[in-house]
C-alpha cells in the first residue's frame, strides 16, 4: 500500500531561455475505491483490515441527510462496531478534534472512518493522530519536521466534490490559540484508504456545490501554477480543470446529474492529488484567511479573489493560465499577450463564478476596510511562515502590496 513520498525527482525547466534545475516533490495518493454505490464496501474494507471498532467522525449535515446512518450500517453489516462522533465543527478548531481523539482513546476503537466535508474528513485525519500521539494536537503543528507515530487505519469518504482530502497527507486544523489555521500531516494521519462514491454526494444543495466546486478548481489551478508545480501534479490539475470547466455547472443545474457528478468527483481527487505534492498559493493563501478571520465557507474564500490572482500570475504562468481560459471556452486570439491571456481567465472565472451563484465579498457580509486591514498582514506572514520551513508556493513574490491590490479589487469588481 503506497503513502505519500518525497523523491528527489530533478526536471528541467527552461525559463526565459534558460535551463535550470530544480528539486520537487512528488506524492503518491493513497488507494482510492471510486464509483457510484462503492460506499456500501466500507464494512468489508474495514474487516480486511482486521478492524473490530470503528470512530465514525461526521457533523450534523451529514447525519441530517442521512448519509451517516447509511454508512454505519455499512459498518456494522460488516461485523465491525461503531462510536458516533457527530460534533465536527467547520473550520474544524483544534479542541473539537481532540474531543474526537479522546473519544477513539476511551472507547478503545481500532479504526477511524470520516465521513463528510473537508471539516470532518480533517477532524478524523486529527483524531487518529492523537489516538496514538498524545494531545495536545498543537504539539503536531507543521507539515515537515514534525514526528508522529504511525496509527490505526484511516478510511475517508467525501461527501462533497471539493476537498480532495481523502487523498492528501495532511490535514488543516484551526490553531484557537493564534487565531489561524494550520497544518498536520505525517504518518501519524495518513490516509489508509478513501472510498469515493459520487452517490454521496447526490443531496447536495447548489450552494454548496458550487463553493466545494469552486474549491476544487482553486486546488487544480493553484498546484498547476504554483512555484512547486511538477509534472505529475500537472497532469492531474489540468485533467481537473477540464473536469471542472465540463461539469460545474452541469451539477449546479441539476444536482441528480450522475455524470455530472461523478466528474466532479474525479475532478475533486485529482485536485488533492495534485495539490499533495505541488501545493496551492494566493487563492488559498486569501482563502485560509477569510475563514480564520470572517468565518468565509472555504470554497467561498478561496475562490473570491481567484479571476485577480490569475491576472497576478499569468506572467510567470503563461501558459497555465491560457489553459485555464481554454477550458472555459474563453480563449484569447492566437498571438495574445500575457495580460490579454490574463484578461481571458480572469473573464471565465468571473464567468463561472456569476453562472453558478457564488456569493461574492459584500453579499457574504464582509466589511472592505476590515479585510484589507486583516487580510495582507496575515498572507504575507504566513507565507513568510511556510518560506522558513522551506514551502516557497506563490510563482510571484507575495507583498502586503500586492495582496491588497488583489483584495481590494476583487471587493469591488467580483
Ligand atoms: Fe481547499
């Protein structure tokens, strides 16, 4: 069984004419059971596993739409036992994963299945941690040089296409001591296995398919021109912005759409696989802020100011960011310039944003001046955070400027 590796895979790159070489990363998801109806393996899976007692972590929409239940009786049909966790909490803060972890601990359970969200799918990555790693959940903190001890199986299953989490070695957690979100990642909470059944995600109101859609397209968009972009997470961001260019709208349309939704499903996949390796950058950056700031839904924040950030970056990401209008039907003239092919992209995103009905700042309640005066501070010393630790991901500098230029006109023109 494969988990995340780190290679020392060495490509060329000629940039400007010139020949450089780089080290990049590369991951290898996990297993991933993908098909309609492929939920209702979860028991058997569970048993190869050798699992008698399952953590079930899930929120209440999940259980509300009855997705919870059907997947312990799956479970249970299986001959393993279940423990509800059903408090996960969006934006998911840390003392509401270790509640989860401390759960799995005092009922002794063998196994962590996640069912939901990003928010659940991230508390049970956390709650499997702490089953072998002792809290507090900040001693974890960090996506490098952090060691945790392997734990018991970990099996996923979104019940939105846009997270990708089931197939991404880490998780993001909200740090309620500093008022930001952070990472946890390692051996402690990979991935066992993800089951993705587009079934799941068939009651899903157009609201939140279009937020998790659009978070989707910002992990796609976002690796493929991110300063760590590889060409394996290349191929998986293109084929899911294409995905995402054929479908969203599809699934907002007619949430009964099958094939809609199952190729947003893939699309979802393909976005933490590419993601895993190559990273995201300024959508997510802004995005991450908005939420642990304004409480912005993070297909919602991540999105926001997406058409901007592609006009920021298409100059280092030319061609990346042409493909992105392509597949949007918003191609610019043979021969066009970079800000002309920027003008392209940032007309599709804007396009789609509107054609599916996300909420733009001021219709989600946010306050222009509060924002700039949050949101350039917390990117840019988060991103000078993650550059120490080695995760360069933004393919142009990132200043206070430049981040409240993006903000400021994405307030206004969005
Ligand atoms: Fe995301």
């Amino acid at each position: 069984m494969t988990a995340s590796f780190r290679g020392c895979f060495v490509p060329e790159v000629t940039m400007k004419g010139v020949v450089i070489f780089m080290s990049s990363v590369w991951s290898s998801p996990n297993p991933l059971l993908f098909g309609r109806g492929r939920a209702a393996e979860i028991g058997a899976e569970l048993r190869k596993l050798g699992c008698k007692k399952a953590l079930v972590v899930y929120d209440k929409g999940v259980a509300d739409a009855g997705i919870a239940d059907k997947v312990i009786s799956a479970i249970e049909s299986g001959g393993v036992a279940a423990v509800r966790f059903d408090k996960v909490q969006a934006d998911p803060p840390d003392w509401s994963a270790e509640e989860a972890g401390t759960l799995g601990v005092s009922e002794g359970v063998d196994c962590v299945v996640g069912v939901g969200g990003g928010s659940s799918l991230d508390t049970a990555k956390a709650a499997k941690l702490l089953i072998t790693n002792p809290p507090p959940l900040k001693r974890y903190y960090g996506r490098d040089g952090v060691v945790t001890k392997p734990s018991v199986p970990l099996i996923l299953l979104p019940t939105t296409a846009g997270t990708g989490s089931e197939c991404t070695p880490g998780g993001v957690i909200t740090d309620t001591e500093r008022g930001i979100k952070t990472n946890i990642a390692g051996v402690g909470c990979a991935v066992t296995l993800g089951i993705v059944d587009p079934e799941l995600t068939f009651g899903l109101p157009k609201s939140v398919t279009a937020s998790t859609g659009m978070d989707a397209l910002c992990h796609c968009i976002e690796s493929y021109t991110s300063a760590r972009a590889n060409p394996f997470s290349e191929v998986a961001g293109r084929e899911g912005i294409r995905l995402v260019a054929e479908y969203l709208i599809r699934a907002c349309d007619d949430g009964s759409d099958a094939e809609a939704r199952e190729g947003m499903m893939k699309a979802s996949s393909l976005g933490g696989i590419a993601m895993s390796g190559a990273l995201c950058h300024l959508s997510h950056d802004i995005g991450r802020s908005l939420g642990a700031k304004f409480h912005v839904p993070h297909g919602n924040g991540c999105a926001a100011c997406l058409p901007q950030v592609l006009e920021a970056v298409v100059h280092v990401k030319t061609e990346q960011v042409l493909y992105f209008a392509k597949c949007f039907g918003s191609a610019p003239p043979d021969g066009a310039s970079p800000a002309e092919i920027g003008r392209a992209a940032y007309t599709a995103a804007l396009g789609l944003m509107g054609r599916i009905g996300l909420p733009n700042m001021k219709q989600l309640g946010l306050d222009r001046a509060a924002l700039l005066a949050a949101v350039p501070d917390e990117v840019v010393m988060q991103c000078e955070m993650a550059a120490k630790a080695g995760f360069v991901t933004s393919p142009i500098p990132v200043t206070k400027e430049l981040i409240a230029n993006i903000v400021s006109r994405a307030y206004d023109e969005n």
